[in-house]
C-alpha cells in the first residue's frame, strides 16, 4: 500500500497547524558555503532585538489564473541589516505560489513568485531568498517520493502503527536537514517538529500498559507544558547554528583547509556528525563547481550564435555530460530561476 505512509506523515502534520498563531523563531539566512548558484548572497548582520520589517504586499501574483481574486498567503520580513528573516511566513509565501503549478506550471509559477519579490525585498534579502527557493523546491521534490514510499508489512499492523509515525517522522526530519541550513531547518519547521514530538510522546504514553490512567494524565500534563520549553529550545537552537555556520563560513571563506573546519565543528559535533558535515560540504562545492562550469559553457553557446533549437539540443548534452540523473530536477530548478533572474525588471 504505497500511500499508506502518507498518512502517517499527515497525522504528524495536521498538529502544526495549531501553531499558526504561535510567534514562530525566525532564522536569519546566511551564505552557503559554496557560493556558484544563479544568485550570490551577502552576509547577514544578525541583530539581537530588532524589531522585523514586514515587507509591503505585491501583486504579481494576480498574473497567474489560478491565484487571481486571492491574497498572498505568508509575510516575508527582514532584518535592521536587511536580511531576511527565515520563519513559518516564507514557507506560506513559497506554498502559496507553488500551490499554481499543477494549473500553471513551474515555469508561470516560479515567474510570478520572482516578479512579485522584486516588489517586495531589496538586496540582500532578494537574493537570499531566492538561494532558499532552490532549495525548498528541491525539498518538495524529495518529501513527495518518501510520502510514496510503501511501508514494511510490520507497519501496517496495529502494534506497528506507532513505530511507523516515528519513522516518518524521523525519515522527514533528516531529509530536510539534508536540505536545509540548522538554523533555516528551525526558522522554517522548529514550530512544527515540535509538536510532532509532542504528538508521538502522546501516542507512545497513551500505548503503554504500564501506567495507570492518572499516571498517564499527569505523563500527558507534563508533556504539554513542554511545549512552550521546546518552541523555546528551537529557537535557542537556531541562534547557535546561525553562529557556528557563520564561524564555519568565514573559516571556508578565508582559506581555511579540511582539517581546519573539521577541528572547529569537532566543538560542537561528535566525530561521526563531522565527518557527515564535511562530506556533505565536500559533494556540494564540487556540484556547484559543475553548475558553474554549466553556466559559463551555456553562455559560451548562446554567444556563438547557435539557434535555439540548437541551443536546446547542446544544453541536454551538457547537463548529461556533467550531471547524474539524479540531479537533473535541482539543474532544472535553478535554470529556471536564472531564467527568470535575467530577465529586466518590469
């Protein structure tokens, strides 16, 4: 039963949205480590205490059918500095413009979100989140192939049920931090990991046959005076991670070799979490060389005067030449978006 585990991802989703009106932490985006994507971020001054600028409306969006008569759903806010502020509110801006692509199309869709932030957000803040628009795309893509996914037959039996919530859960946990920044990971889901954890202590208390019924009302009790502690964690999280990647950009930035980053994020990480880390980094500054390359040798193309269809046949070349198949989606992805980039401002 192949949808069976989107069920269970949905079960862990449908308690976020209780948090709608909860003050969500907000995460300042800070530059990649490697710095070949169609738009180079500057980096973020974080400002304790600063009140947030919410950016004023838009209506770009009026340019897609399926959005007309509707209001942009999310807020986008930045920083005193300018930078972006990564919270609940641009994960709302993004799914309200990719909610026009099945009618539309990605390419209408990822036009009219682009157009309508350049009446929204200034530099840095235009090009950081666009940088986070790759990757949240990219993400989509990846979560809807794990919610189709089939589960084990030992999951689909009652005594199975809850150990499936708990692995999808976890499954959807990881797949993201291999998508995300920490701090944009809490800036964009803290709120609602946390209450999915919530949720799965509830279910695992509520499961036991070793407590009695008061004993589990006063379990349950506890359980959720934690969760203001936990919305609390997160955001303690997110400050610390915007400070270790912060570190560990600079450190990249000004030269420094492997061992290097390895001592610094061996402060913080065990050796197996560093060593992840560092071949994560590792493969992602190499596919953003070959990105680079792409781009250079498609601008190379369009200036010798081939035709378009030409120009068509040579960039599937390229992108098989460099690219595995499985990375054809993210070079579409950011295509598109330079596509767009590229194009004057109305």
């Amino acid at each position: 039963m192949p949808r069976l585990l989107i069920v269970t991802l949905a079960l862990l989703a449908a308690g976020g949205t209780l948090l709608l009106n909860w003050p969500s932490p907000a995460a300042v985006v800070s530059p990649p480590v490697a710095q070949a994507r169609p738009v180079v971020q500057s980096a973020p001054a974080v400002v304790p205490g600063a009140a947030p600028h919410v950016v004023a409306p838009s209506s770009a969006a009026a340019a897609l059918a399926p959005l007309v008569g509707t209001e942009v759903d999310g807020r986008l806010s930045t920083n005193a500095a300018g930078n972006l502020l990564v919270d609940l509110g641009v994960r709302d801006y993004f799914d309200y413009f990719l909610s026009a692509v099945d009618q539309a199309g990605l390419d209408a869709s990822l036009g009219a979100l682009l157009a309508d932030v350049r009446g929204r957000l200034a530099e840095p803040a235009r090009s950081q989140l666009v940088d986070l628009l790759g990757d949240y795309l990219e993400y989509k893509r990846a979560s809807l192939a794990l919610m189709q996914q089939p589960l084990a037959p030992s999951q689909q039996q009652p005594q199975g049920q809850l150990a499936a919530l708990q692995d999808a859960f976890e499954r959807l946990a990881q797949l993201r931090r291999s998508h995300f920044s920490a701090a944009a990971v809490e800036g964009l889901f803290g709120a609602e990991e946390a209450y999915a954890r919530y949720t799965l202590e509830t279910l695992g208390l509520n499961a036991r046959t070793d407590l009695s019924e008061a004993d589990k009302a006063l379990a349950l009790a506890q359980a959720r005076e934690q969760l203001p502690a936990a919305l609390q964690a997160s955001e303690l999280r997110q400050q610390q991670a915007l400070v270790q990647q912060a570190e560990q950009a600079r450190l990249w930035r000004e030269g420094a070799d492997e061992q290097q980053v390895r001592a610094f994020l061996a402060l913080t990480y065990d050796p197996p979490t560093v060593e992840r880390l560092l071949a994560e980094q590792r493969r992602e500054r190499l596919w953003q060389q070959r990105y680079s390359a792409y781009r250079e040798a498609l601008a190379e193309q369009r200036s010798a005067g081939l035709s378009a269809l030409d120009q068509q046949r040579e960039q599937v070349r390229l992108r098989q030449r460099l690219f595995a198949a499985e990375d054809y989606h993210r070079v579409e992805t950011y295509d598109a978006i330079a596509s767009h980039l590229q194009q004057p401002n109305p």
